[in-house]
C-alpha cells in the first residue's frame, strides 16, 4: 500500500432513513359495505450504522464517498400489512476508529473490537395505520400518522492504529529498518527524513509461536505537536500503543537531550502517554567497540531501560524481543 492510500483522518455526511406513512385504508370487500379501518403502519427507517472491521486498517475506501443515506421506509398497505422496513447503511472501519461529532468535536464511540456494531444515527419510526385509532366514538378514522424523519449529521472519523509496540524516535532513526528485519513488514526505507509517511504494521514472531505487533509511526521532530513536520496527525497513533520503543541512533550527538525532546513532544501531545511503558533501543550500535559503549551509557537518560542494537548487523534483537514480550506481559 502507498503512502497515499493511508487515509487515517475523514469527514462524512450520513443520514438515516424517514419512517413510512401509515395508510388510513378502510375495508372493502363484497357484500361487506362498511368492514371498518384496515390501515397498516409504514415501515421503520433505515439506520446508518459503523462496524469493526479486523481486516481493514486504513479509511482509504471513505475516501471517495462522503455521503452515506439510508433508504426510506415504506408506506402501510391494506389489510393491516405493514411497510418495508429501510435497508440500513452499514460504514466498516478499521479497529481502532473513534467518530466525533464534527460540530462539537465530542468523541462519540470508538469501535476496537471485530464485528461491534453502533447506531449512529436511527432510522425515523414508521407511521402508525388508521386502525390503531379506530373506538367506540370513532370507528371508521379517515386518518393516520405520517413517518418520522430521519435524521441527519456530519462526522469526523479518525484512525488510531492497534499496535502493542510504538516505534518513537527522530526521522532517519532507523525505526523502518528495525521493523524490516524483526517482522515481515517491508516498509520505504532511504537515508532522508520522513521516508516514512504512515504507520507501518508489522507482526514479531516470538517464541512458542507467540507475537506482537509494532508499529512505526513516522518521524517526530521538535514541534510536532505544534503541527510541524507530520505534527499532530501522527503522534494520535502512538496513544493506542501498550508500550513506546524509542529509538536513538548512537552516532547522535546527544541522546539523553534527543530523548528529552521526544518526550517533550508526547507530553505537550497528550500528557497521558507518559504513563506508558517506555524501552530505549540505541540502534546502529555496531560501528561502536566497548569502550565507546561504556562512554555513552555514563550519559544516557535515567529512569529508562536502556539496550544497543544493530538492525544490519542483527545484534542485540533477541534480547530486544526478549524485554518488549516481558514488558507486554508485566
């Protein structure tokens, strides 16, 4: 999938289905003159209904239908019969979707489980037939309900991509490299900033036939949550990860201060994300010998773990899978 098929941010316009007229129908049938009101109701209308999709992880396929109408009721016949009800429109997402009212900006539902199914918007009821208003005092009513109305609304949709591991850490960092070589996930990798521009997903083979998703979320910069860069567009995909995997290369200049930044970053985000779990992954660590290593770990950051890996070289990524199934499953 390209760059431009992820569509994780769309707004659509939905409207439910009216209800259908009752009929104020009277009875006729030979030799019975006057057999009273037979009148059935008009049927419901359609819902506009959102559904958890497993298979599905990007809103590219609303990309070009915004509009989405649910069909009316129909109306009541003879004979008590009641109207068709509308078929109901059914929108699948991805898992991970939240729908906001585009008005208000409130966070409606989200929807992270497979099949779940939400009403957004109900269909209007149908109308009810004259004979439910037949009495002593009145028993041949010329009238019946017409349906309800449906209803109608805009929505912002917005994908927040599942994954238990969020790769964090600089454009050109090596998260995609990382990713290539521990899952099966065969993401755009150059040596430039913001190769990566969207989440990639890739599945880590543990042992006993156990796994773990990763993501690797594109690259933060300093006032990504002011919008610069990718800004906020992405960091949103890092606070459905279970644990951040930062990412700093040891040819950096200056890791504890790289690694205050990115923290910086989530926290002016959302202040939340820092109550998750956090491992650091000094990458490309194989162009550094031990005394090197023993130099940069006096500086490192504190209060985090803290391991050298080589995704070229294959170095340090058993223990690297080894600390993240520990951290997931704490």
């Amino acid at each position: 999938m390209t760059e431009g098929n992820f569509v994780d941010y769309i707004k659509i316009y939905a409207s439910s289905g009216k209800g259908g007229r009752g009929s104020a129908h009277l009875h006729r049938e030979k030799y019975i003159a006057k057999g009273g009101p037979d009148g059935g109701d008009g049927g419901r209308g359609g819902h506009v209904i959102f559904r958890g999709d497993k298979n599905m992880w990007t809103l590219f396929h609303l990309k070009f239908k915004r509009h989405f109408r649910a069909e009316h009721g129909s109306d009541g016949g003879s004979s008590r019969s009641t109207g068709k009800d509308g078929t109901d429109v059914i929108i699948p997402v991805p898992l991970g979707t939240i729908i906001r009212d585009a008005d208000t900006d409130e966070i409606l539902f989200e929807i992270t489980e497979e099949g779940k199914e939400v009403v957004v918007l109900e269909g209007g009821m149908g109308g009810r037939g004259n004979w439910h208003f037949k009495s002593s005092t009145n028993q041949t009513p010329r009238y019946a309900q017409p349906g309800i109305e449906g209803q109608e609304a805009w929505f912002r949709v917005e994908l927040k991509v599942l994954a238990d591991v969020g790769l964090v850490g600089f454009p050109n960092a090596g998260k995609s490299t990382l990713l290539s070589v521990i899952t099966a996930a065969k993401p755009k990798i150059a040596d430039y900033a913001f190769t990566t521009l969207k989440p990639n997903l890739g599945i880590v083979e543990y042992r006993n036939h156990q796994s773990f998703v990763m993501a690797d979320i594109p690259g933060i910069i300093e006032g990504a949550a002011e919008g610069k860069g990718l800004g906020h567009y992405f960091l949103r995909h890092i606070e459905r990860n279970s644990l951040l995997l930062f990412l700093i290369p040891a040819d950096s200049e200056d890791i504890k201060k790289e690694y205050d930044i990115l923290l910086n970053e989530l926290r002016k985000h959302n202040p939340e994300l820092l109550d998750k779990q956090r491992l650091l992954a000094i990458s490309k660590a194989d162009m550094l010998d031990d005394e090197l290593k023993s130099e940069i770990e006096q500086d490192l950051p504190k209060g985090i773990e803290a391991l050298f890996i080589s995704s070229v070289a294959q170095m340090g990524l058993t223990e690297l899978k080894d600390k993240l199934w520990k951290y997931l499953n704490e």
